[in-house]
C-alpha cells in the first residue's frame, strides 16, 4: 500500500458509514480492495461480536442481549473498572461470546494485559483458552497480535513482545502468583447437584473471595455471566452481599417485568429469532418448575417448606425510596452468635424496624462468617448506619459473653470517633422458652398478615425462610430476624423497648 492510499485510508476511517459507501462504489480496485480491509479493520475494532462478524464471513450468531456482553467489554477496554453480573438461560450463546470471542478482542485492544477465565471445571475453561490461542494462530496478522514462542498452551499463554497473555482455571483451582485485568467467570457450578451441595457452594464462595479477587489488577474488572441454578449460587451470594457496585442483567428466557434490561414487552421471549415461545414452553415442561425459573428465568426458588410462603415477602415488598416516607420509633440490630457451634456457617446479624402503626421493616441482612470480634464491630457499626436504640441478642448461648463482645466493639468505635457522639444502644438479652417452631410461627403469621415490609431483596435470608421446615435446625440469619421481629412486635415493648429508658434516646428518631 502506499503513502497515499495509506493516508487516503486513514481519512476514510473517520468518515460516516454513508459517505464511506460512496467512495467504495466510486474507488478503483486497488483503492477498494485496501477500503474493504479497512472495513474489516474497523469492525474487528468495534466490538466482540463485530469481530466474530468479521472473522467468520458473518457465520457467528448475533443477537440483541449478546449485544450486552459486547457493550460491558467495550466499556471495559475503554478504561472503565467494572463488576458486571448477567444471567441468562442456557444454549443462548453467552459462553462462545463471554468466554472466547471477548477474550479474544481484548487482547487485541490491549496486548500487554492479561486475561483470566474461569469455569466449574479446568478442562472446560482450557477449552476456552485453547479456542483463543487457535484464533490467534489462525487470525493474528490481521487482529494484529500473536503468540510468544514457548509460550502457548491452552491453560496459559502470552503474547509475543508484551507482558499480555491469557490464563485458565477451574473453580477451586490456584492461581498464586497470576494477576488479571479481566477475570471472566462463566458457568462456575456444573448442575444442579453441584448447586444444592453445601461443600460445592463453600468451596465456590470461598475460591470467589480468597482467589479471584486477589488476583485483580488495581482497576481491573470482573465478568461473572451464569445461568442460575440455585438461590445460594454464586450469582446470588454476590446479591446478598452487596451488588451496589455490580452491574446486574438479569435475561430470562420470557419476559416478565416492564423494566427488562433489553426493554422486551411481557411474555416476548429473550431469543426469538432462535427459540420461539413454543420452544420455550415446551422446556419448561420439559426442567418442570423449580427448574424452569431456575435455568430460565433467572429466579431460582426454593420449595417451599411448612411455615413461610413466597407471597408472603413478596407482595409486601417496598423499595427504598417509598421507605423514604417512613417514620420508625424504634429500630434494633439482633445477633445470632450460631449458638457457640463450631460448625455453623454465619453469624446472623440483621436490622429492622418498626413505625407508630405497628408496622414492620426490615432494613439489613449484614450475615456473614464472623469471628466474635468481627461480629461485635459489624453490629455496633450497624446499629450506628441504621441509628438502632438497642441490640437485641439471645442469652441461651453465651448472652454474657455477646454483651461483653458488643460493650468492646462500641468502646474501640467510640475511642476511633466513628460513633459520631451517639449512645451505645441498650442490650436486650432474649431468652428462648418455647421452640423454633412455636417462636418461628408468630413472626411467620405477622408476614402472612402484611405486617412485615422488606426494604429492598434480602435474599439469603429469604430462601432460609421459604425453605426451612419445622423440625430442621433454623439457620442463623432466620433466628435473628425471629428475634427481631419477636421484640418489634411486642406490645409491651412498642415504643420504649424491653424496658425504659432515661436517657432519651427515642426522642427524635428520624
């Protein structure tokens, strides 16, 4: 090519897709041979899926919510850190898109970063490594990147004259001394036996935190994009902790809202062109329900037990901004301490309140794995967010202690100034004198009674409900709201608590 094609070219580049068409059709061959390289230049360029268009004479499947996935790595490659969540069902081409054809633009934008891709099993992530480095072998004179000599297996390979390659690993699998400016995680549980296995979903939670996102470079961002399988996947443990700095698309096959992320009308299907309704319906019957809502509709739900119903929760749902409007007179912060055992996987920690009328909300799911001096500072600094005037904690096991716990942690917050001059709040110790069932039942028939309003989805705690059936050991979280909402619903206790107080600490409370 020469100068002055190449300068011809370059002008070419910036101009509208129009006026391109025009000189194209005008151009000599030579001219339009070096336009139509051009064009598959800028396409490459443009996106994921403009690649694969290109590279694969137009052969790879294209779609809208595909278009999501391209739009979240084109953010990212433009220099944006991100947390980006997306559900959607199976055979629905998020994989060959997330985990390959992604990648593999990346890296083409960026040569000197590294990429890390994550599956249930190291084989299946391998693959997709293999896939990429195949691409580059095949396509790298014209994505303009290749492969170091020596270099270049399918679990981990670099590019020739940079830092940049691509590593692979299965979930649970190490990656010490590996650092990532992507991580893509696709389809980190296998089935739905993996999804219901307490060890499988440890195993995840733990590798989630103790090695992914260890190995995240300053500003790099994370691609989690599944198919859900359970309420305790991994996906919905990001949920319940906290997803306010994720970007979360959630795709169902059908849609069922008016606010869907592609903006589809209710009951249009995600994949149309690909699976008709008729398809669809034919899964469902095909999963059954829990299975259909779980893979397909991105709600995985569990079956319901004795005490609690879905509806229950549900239907008397408010979002924060109509909580806005409500004035509490009293708010409170329970802890279950697991009971001192040493196998019990959280310490229930939840916060709620409850209004002049009675009514009841419930604010924060802080629940978690805690040591007794995490637990003591993750509560006080609860109950200083929510301006709580007491803690209400159970004396069955170690109530004491707890109290003690909690007196220490509000004495370090105070000598640190985080408690903003504000009154330790009272320690209600509750004792338990009847049953799980007996103490679980009333608290049940308040939410029946649409008494109980969740601010926002709290969603771990909301499966222990729905599926704890009488006779099981109640989990920590569901123990803790038990007791929260037990002392809120008090009448005895509506307006000052367990017992009164001096100090005013109720006057004024918002």
């Amino acid at each position: 090519m020469t100068t002055a094609l190449e300068q011809q070219v370059a002008v070419y580049r910036t101009l509208p897709p129009d006026q391109r068409a025009t000189i194209t059709r005008l151009a000599d061959k030579e001219t339009r041979a070096a336009l139509a390289w051009a064009e598959q230049q800028m396409a490459i360029e443009r996106s994921p899926g403009a690649m694969a268009a290109a590279l694969t004479g137009g052969r790879e499947w294209q779609a809208r919510h595909l278009d999501l996935i391209d739009q979240a790595f084109v953010r990212i490659a433009n220099g944006e850190r991100m947390r980006v969540l997306l559900n959607m069902p199976p055979r629905h081409g998020k994989s060959a898109r997330a985990a390959r054809w992604a990648p593999l633009w990346y890296l083409s934008r960026h040569p000197d970063h590294r990429i890390m891709i994550a599956s249930y099993a190291a084989k299946l992530a391998e693959g997709h490594g293999r896939w990429i480095r195949d691409s580059i072998r095949a396509h790298g004179d014209t994505i303009g990147i290749n492969l170091r000599y020596g270099s270049q297996a399918a679990n981990r390979f670099d590019l020739e004259g940079t830092e940049g390659g691509l590593v692979t690993a299965g979930v649970g699998g190490s990656l010490t001394g590996m650092g990532a400016n992507v991580a893509i995680v696709d389809d980190p549980l296998k089935d739905a036996k993996d999804a219901d296995s307490p060890v499988k979903l440890a195993t995840l939670w733990d590798w989630w935190q103790q090695v992914i996102n260890t190995r995240m470079e300053p500003n790099g961002s994370i691609i989690v994009i599944q198919t859900r399988w359970s309420e305790n996947d991994l996906a919905g443990r990001i949920l319940q902790s906290g997803a306010e700095n994720w970007t979360v698309l959630n795709l169902p096959a059908i849609a069922m809202t008016e606010g869907d992320p592609l903006g589809r009308s209710v009951g249009e299907p995600l994949w149309p062109e690909r699976f008709h309704r008729k398809h669809l319906d034919r899964f469902k019957k095909d999963v059954g329900e829990r299975g259909w809502w779980a893979l397909y509709q991105q709600e995985p739900r569990p079956l319901e037990g004795g005490v609690w119903k879905w509806p229950w929760i549900t239907e008397n749902r408010i979002s924060a901004a109509a909580f806005r409007g409500v004035d509490l007179t009293r708010t409170l912060v329970a802890i279950d301490t697991a009971g001192g055992r040493e196998d019990s996987d959280e310490v229930g920690l939840i916060g709620g309140g409850r209004d002049a009328a009675g009514e009841m909300y419930l604010l924060a799911d802080k629940s978690m794995k805690m040591g007794a001096a995490e637990w003591g500072r993750a509560a006080c600094l609860l109950a200083i967010e929510l301006h709580a005037d007491a803690f209400v904690v159970e004396a069955n096991f170690g109530g004491d202690m707890a109290a003690q716990i909690l007196r220490q942690a509000w004495a370090e917050l105070q000598r640190e100034g985080l408690t903003g001059g504000m009154l330790m709040p009272r320690i209600i110790e509750v004792t338990a004198k009847v049953g799980k069932r007996l103490r679980a039942e009333p608290v049940a028939q308040l939410y029946e009674n649409g008494h109980v309003h969740h601010v926002g989805e709290f969603p771990g705690l909301e499966v222990q409900y729905v599926s704890w059936i009488p006779g099981m050991d109640s989990p920590d979280r569901m123990d803790a709201a038990v007791h929260l909402l037990t002392e809120l619903a008090d009448p005895a206790a509506a307006s000052v608590g367990s017992a009164s107080y001096t100090d005013q600490r109720l006057s004024g409370r918002r």
